[in-house]
C-alpha cells in the first residue's frame, strides 16, 4: 500500500505530462484528481492501521549504489512520523488538485499544470518515506524542482520567473549544508541510514573535528549543519527571501508549496533527525531563537502588506518559527502537532484568497477590495474559519497546537525557552492583528473596486467551494481530535520509535502543568489584536495612516521586509554581477575569444590571405611548384634511404 501512495501522484504526473494533449484539459485535471483522492484515502488507512496497530514497517524496493564500502538501496520507512506527513500531504495535495479543477479552468497549460502538481507531491511522500539520507536528499531536490517549475509556471511574466530562480538559489544555500551535514554523518558512521546513524550516537558523541584549530564536537557541527539546511526549505529568517516571492505562482501552488508540503519538510527533517538533536543542546538553543526571530519578524511585516497572499505567506513564514522553537526546547510531538494543524486552516486561507481574487478578476491587492462579503458568503463564513485558527482561538485548531508551544517553551525553564515565549506571545498578538486586518480590509467597509470589477463578482463554483469546506472541518477539528495522541501524556505510544526525547528535556511534558496565566495569556493577545484590528479598520479607519506616518521609520522597515533583500543584493547580487561581467569582458571576450575562437579565425584569414598571393592563374606556375615540390620529395627519400 505504501508504494502505491508514493508511485501512484508519479503515475498521474507521467500520464498528465506526456499524455496531456491527448487527454484534453478535462480529462487531464480529473485523472490526476482522482489519483490523488486515491492515494489520500489510502494515506488515511495506513494511518489509522499504524495508529490501532503500532506496526512499524520497512519495505525494501531494490538496490541503488554500490561503489566500494558505499551502498544505498531504494526503501520506504512507514511508522508514525511518516504516517502523519503522509495524510497532511496527500489531504491538502488532493484538495488542491480538485480545487485547481474550478480555479485553472481556463488557463492554456493545464496538463503540465496538473503534472507539476502532481510531481511536487510524489517528490514529497519519496522525502518522508525514505529510509536514508540520499534518497530523502532525492526527495528533498525533487521538492525544490518541482516548486521551481510552479512558482515560474506563468513563465510569461519576469516576476514569476525571477521569483522561481530565487527560489531555486536561496534553496541551494540550505541544501550545501545539507550535503555536508550528509557527509558528515557518513564520515562518523559509514552508514546514511537512519537506523545505523541513531544506533552509533555513542560513537558520534565522541568524536570532534578540528575546524581552524578549534575542537568541535560533531554531533554540534553536524546538526547545525542539517539545521541550515532546514531553515533553507523551511524558509527561517536569513533564507526566507524566496518564500514572499514565491506567491508569483497560481494560487493553487501557494497553498500546496506553504501549506503542507515544502515548507515543512524542515520541520519533519529535525523531528526525524531528534535522536541526534538531542545530544546538542547548543544547536536546539540556536534553534530556539532562530525559530522565535523568525516569528516575530514575519509577523511584524504581515501587518504592512497588501497583497492578500503575501500577507497570508509571511504568517506561515511566522508560524513555522512557532514549529522550530518548539523542536528547539525539545518538543518535537508539538511541532508536529502544529504542523497538522497549520496544513489545514493556512491550506483553508491560501485557497479562500484564491476565490477571492477569482471573483474579483484577479485582483491581489487588499487596498482594491472591500464590502463584497455578502457576495461572496461561503468564502467570507470559510475564511474567518481559517482566520479563527490562526489566531488561535478557543475551539479552533491553531488554539490547541499553537498555545501548547508557548506553554512548552516556558516550561522549559531556561532563557532560550523564556526568549521565544515572550517574541511568541508577542507574534501572537500581532497575528491575530494582521489577520483580521486582512478580513476587515478585503470584506468590509467600502468597494474600493472599479465597477466593471464589481459588476462580476461571483462565488466560486461548488469545485472550489467543497476543498474549502473539507480543510474548514480540519481548520476547526483537527486539534481536538489529534491533540491526546500527538502530545497528551501517552504521547510515547503513539509516535513509538519515531521520535526521541531524552527524559530531562520535558517540556513537554511539564507544559500541561503550566501556571493557568501561561494557558490564557496568549489567546488574551489573540483577543486583543482582534479588537485592535477592528477599531484600527472597521472603527476608527484613519488610525493605520496616522500611526504609519507618526512612525514612519519603522512604517518603512517593516514594508520593506527589513530591507533584507536590499541587504543581499548589496552584499551578494551587485558583486556577482559586476565580477561576472569583468570576468566575461576580460576574461572571455578578452582573453579565452581573443586568443582562442576569434585569434585563430584571425589567423587562419591571415595566412589565407598571404596565401592567395601565389595564386596566379597561370598553369606553368603551378607546374613549376609541383615540380619543386617532387623534387624535394625525391630528395627527401634519396637521404633517408
């Protein structure tokens, strides 16, 4: 069954790909959707045998390198970890893909659309299910491909195709670590399967490398290394340029891409790799505030923007640090719980701004929208859902996971724990601000719209509207239902030998007996920034502009993303640029082509040039060098006989 989860999206992939014209828009579109709706049933099954049974299984597939004391084979790893990455991709990947039927109907790719889509997904379950380093490290590249190819799908627009690259790159500077943190673990072990690395953590504890006369320990150096490669994919701050940008890309794609799937694949990394992790207190405290920068930061550019997806991207940007600093003080259950959680209610948001920009004829920018909230009442009522979530309100899924993590990092005890409570709390304020800021400003008050917008404002087809309704449903009971198996106090049977903990690092633990100001305070926030938005934009409407004039410094550094962009174009893009072209003034054009290609050109037309002098025309010249040339012949032969 497992090999059929993860080949059955690269059949559908192959079929759409190279057969899509043959098939037809339609038909390509449903094929590839019920592939999907397939597999995701099947991901539901398996997860629920793992869940009632606890059997952990390995499936061997074939050999796959063999060169010296070096062998790889093609496996997939089923236990519980994995099973829940499974159901999280292929539930959002299948919704998306019935949705993209509504939302890509009259695009004029859409087989390679679909085949985009349905690579990405079968990229994803080969990373989660591998069993190894290499074939995950497939799995992960094929991820970033494939984000590639959908984030510049509109290859016709520059921004999408600048947007794609950057992507790309930003994506390589995690994966080279990634690569060393790979070289590194085989370097300690001989082995890149997970078994034989977690079973020789004695042995790594042991051994330290000398880096510029420095002793460092290798288990520290090799999982910071993992850990960069993490913050590449899961786009933490210093490598989180690409994923704003990445919103270039059809609507579908953000909420496949920053939902569940890519964005994520940091998270499942770490939790995968905790037997290591837990053995390097100095990398999970870097982690920790990484994973809390990175909160606060996204949060504070969220309230600044006014692309409907950007802002919803700079959340999931936001609440992925919420995953990190809880992997950080060693609560891996509570990331992933998290990261179960958020998949269904960003995937709900990610898609229901995509029917707000359907039925408003594409049209992105907050400042542009307005009153249409009774026009559009499905995604009004399935949008405040989602927003309900991520705030972290009381019933909703996002209460459950998110406060558990802040209860978690205070009952950690330490300042790292305490550091990331505080920035927590704080980006939970201001998320429930942006968020409903993001409601206020596109559903209520005036029709910013031009009237031939307005006119044709409609709402979308029931083929979007039910993948809405399926994630709203996840949006609300999701952290009910999964809450006493993900983290409740018999947490251990549930993920079994998925995850690690060491016994002094219970935070999580501990976080159910948190003091009762712990457990309130960050809704309170949440209430608060609510409230906030809806006098600063439904009551009191001129208060953002006064506030962003009186504060206009920080106004600018917060809409321009802390300048970071500017930062790395200054320090990165502008050097590359300018050595690239003296390198390829002097070095190419004026060197390699002067002398090479272009100076023997020159050449050859000289000599050809002095050549054709001694060509006369008249027979008995020719004759007489013909003649002169066989008597050096003969003479030449008469010596050297």
């Amino acid at each position: 069954m497992v090999f059929l989860i993860v080949f059955l999206p690269l059949f559908g992939a192959i079929i759409s790909g190279f057969f899509g014209k043959n098939l037809g828009d339609r038909l390509s579109m449903y094929f590839t959707s019920f592939v999907l709706l397939i597999v995701m049933i099947l991901g539901w099954v398996e997860f629920l045998n793992i869940k009632n049974n606890h059997e952990e299984s390995l499936i061997y597939l074939s050999q796959w390198i063999i060169s010296g004391n070096f062998e790889v084979s093609w496996s997939l790893r089923l236990d519980m970890l994995t099973s829940v990455m499974i159901i999280v991709i292929t539930t959002v990947s299948s919704m998306v893909h019935v949705y993209s039927i509504g939302y890509m109907n009259h695009d004029k790719s859409i087989p390679r659309f679909m085949a985009y889509l349905s690579f990405f997904t079968f990229a994803m379950l080969l990373l989660v299910t591998s069993d190894n380093l290499i074939q995950l490290f497939l799995g992960w590249e094929g991820v970033g491909l494939a984000s590639y190819l959908l984030i510049g799908f509109w290859h016709h627009k520059d921004t999408a195709n600048s947007a794609a690259m950057k992507a790309f790159i930003v994506n390589r500077v995690g994966d080279f670590a990634f690569i060393l943190g790979i070289i590194s673990l085989f370097s300690m072990t001989g082995s890149v399967y997970f078994n034989d690395i977690f079973s020789s953590i004695d042995l790594i504890k042991t051994i330290n490398y000398n880096l510029f006369g420095y002793s460092v320990s290798g288990i520290e150096f090799t999982c910071i290394l993992l850990f960069i490669g993490s913050m590449g994919k899961s786009a933490q701050i210093g490598l989180h340029t690409w994923l704003p940008d990445a919103m270039e890309g059809p609507t579908p794609v953000s909420a496949l891409i920053h939902a569940a799937t890519m964005v994520t694949a940091g998270v499942f990394l770490l939790c995968r790799m905790s037997p290591l992790l837990e053995y390097a207190p100095l990398t999970l405290s870097i982690i920790t505030y990484v994973g809390a920068l990175t909160a606060i930061f996204a949060a504070t550019i969220g309230l600044t923007q006014f692309d409907i997806k950007r802002v919803i991207a700079y959340s999931t940007c936001s609440q992925l640090g919420y995953m990190f600093f809880a992997v950080g003080v060693s609560a891996y259950p509570v990331a992933m719980f998290h990261l179960t959680t958020h998949a269904f209610f960003k995937a709900l948001l990610f898609l229901g701004a995509g029917s707000v920009i359907h039925a408003l004829s594409d049209e992105q920018d907050m400042r542009k929208m307005g009153g249409i909230w009774n026009k559009i009442p499905y995604t009004y009522t399935l949008m405040w859902i989602g927003s309900l979530a991520l705030a972290g309100i009381p019933l909703f899924s996002g209460y459950y996971s998110k406060d558990l993590i802040l209860e978690s990092v205070w009952a950690s005890n330490s300042f790292h724990g305490y550091f990331a409570f505080v920035l927590g709390s704080l980006a939970a304020f201001l998320t429930a601000f942006y968020s409903w800021r993001l409601i206020f400003l596109t559903f209520h008050g005036e029709q910013n719209s031009s009237e031939n917008v307005i006119s044709k404002i409609h709402e979308s087809p029931l083929v979007m509207l039910i993948p809405l309704i399926v994630l709203a449903i996840g949006a609300i009971f999701s952290g009910i239902y999964f809450y006493e198996d993900f983290v409740g106090h018999h947490w251990h049977d549930f993920w079994g030998n998925s995850i690690f903990i060491l016994k002094d690092n219970n935070a999580m633990e501990m976080a159910h007996y948190s003091p009762l100001w712990v457990k309130v305070f960050p809704v309170i926030l949440a209430l608060l920034g609510i409230f906030m938005a809806y006098i600063c934009y439904v009551l009191y409407k001129k208060i953002p502009d006064k506030i962003s004039s009186s504060f206009s410094y920080i106004y600018i550094f917060f809409y321009n993303k802390w300048f970071f962009d500017e930062l790395y174009n200054f320090i990165f893009v502008i050097p590359s640029i300018k050595l690239g072209n003296f390198l390829f003034l002097r070095g190419d054009q004026g060197i390699i082509d002067r002398y090479g290609p272009d100076g023997i050109s020159r050449l050859v037309s000289y000599v050809s040039k002095i050549f054709s002098n001694f060509q006369s025309g008249y027979v008995y010249h020719y004759a007489f060098v013909m003649l002169i040339g066989l008597i050096g012949m003969i003479s030449f032969l008469i010596v050297i006989g």
